[in-house]
C-alpha cells in the first residue's frame, strides 16, 4: 500500500526518486514552479518540448524521463536532491485550460502502468506530485451538478482530485507519495 502524505514544502527541494509534473500538449509552461524545474532539469525540458513539437504527446498521456545526473561542475553539489525521473503526465491541450477527468484519468493510469517496473526493478520508493497545476481557482465550480453537467469547468480539489489521487495511486506498493499542494489548501 502506498501512503499518501499532503505538505506545503517546495517540491524542487524534494528528496523524492521520482517527481511528477503536470503539464500541457502546447509546450508552454506558464506555472512558476514548472519554470524553474526548465532550467533545474533541462534534459527533462528538451525531451518534453520536443514530443509536444513532434505532435507525439496526447493529452491524458504520461512521458517519462530518466534524469542525467551530473558528475562535475556546479551542478555536482545538488546531486542529492537531484530525482532519478521525471514524470511528464499531460493533463490538458493548453496552459490555460483546466485539466479534464477523462484526461486526468487516462494520465494516471498510463503513469501508474510506467511506476510499477520502476517500482520493482529500479527501486523507487518516494515520488513527489506537484498539484497546484492541476487545481484552477473558479468561483463557479463549488456547484457538484453543474460540475458534472459540463466538461470544460476545472476540477476540484476535495471532490475531484484527491479522491482521483487516492484512488489511482493507492494500491502501489511500497511507496510514499508527497503531493505538494498551494498553501491555500488545508488539510
């Protein structure tokens, strides 16, 4: 069984093996975090950048990447915070649109399919999810019904996301997850 543990702590400070990163099939990145993981991670950023070019990357998708760890120079000193890989899962066509639970679900399972080798050959045992890309902010979306009733108004995070997150992740073994969440969410 896998552990679920929700924190306010910087992702990018992590200690975890494997961090997931939601993103989108444009290529532009407009989330602060995501930003600065362009330039932490820049191998990541090319490999990502250059599928949503290719027209390789679908929404509802999972790229994973295997992180070239540095051996000399500057970088070296940040080695062990550095994650082993990067989990690319693409939850949405366009930065501004709010992730969709079909695609939110399909990314999911197409991630949880690519840990479990990785889970049982590579050794992970902690990954860390950054959330706050996937929560959009909007006044309309408290209304269950009218949530339901329309595709396009963005998910919520106690009714929606987490749950999906519970759900999807929780029968990994072995495994603590850290979802790093905005510092507006209590819990």
């Amino acid at each position: 069984m896998a552990t679920l543990q929700l924190t306010h702590a910087p992702i990018l400070t992590s200690s975890a093996q494997l961090l997931i990163l939601p993103v989108n099939t444009a290529g532009v990145l407009l989330d602060p975090v995501l930003t600065k993981s362009k330039t932490l991670f820049p191998d990541n950023y090319q490999h990502y950048y250059r599928a949503c070019r290719d027209g390789s990357l679908n929404v509802g998708s999972c790229l994973l990447h295997k992180c070239i760890l540095e051996q000399a120079g500057l970088g070296i000193s940040s080695n062990g915070n550095q994650p082993n890989y990067i989990a690319n899962l693409v939850i949405s066509d366009h930065p501004y649109h709010p992730a969709r639970m079909r695609w939110l679900i399909a990314a999911l399972t197409e991630f949880q399919q690519q840990l479990i080798p990785l889970i049982r050959y590579q050794g992970i045992r902690r990954i860390a999810i950054l959330a706050r890309p996937l929560i959009h902010n909007n006044a309309r979306n408290n209304d269950p019904e009218t949530r339901s009733s329309m595709n396009s108004l963005p998910l919520d995070w106690d009714t929606d996301i987490l749950p999906l997150l519970i759900e999807k992740l929780q029968d990994l073994p072995n495994l603590r997850i850290d979802v790093h969440v905005p510092r507006n969410i209590e819990f």
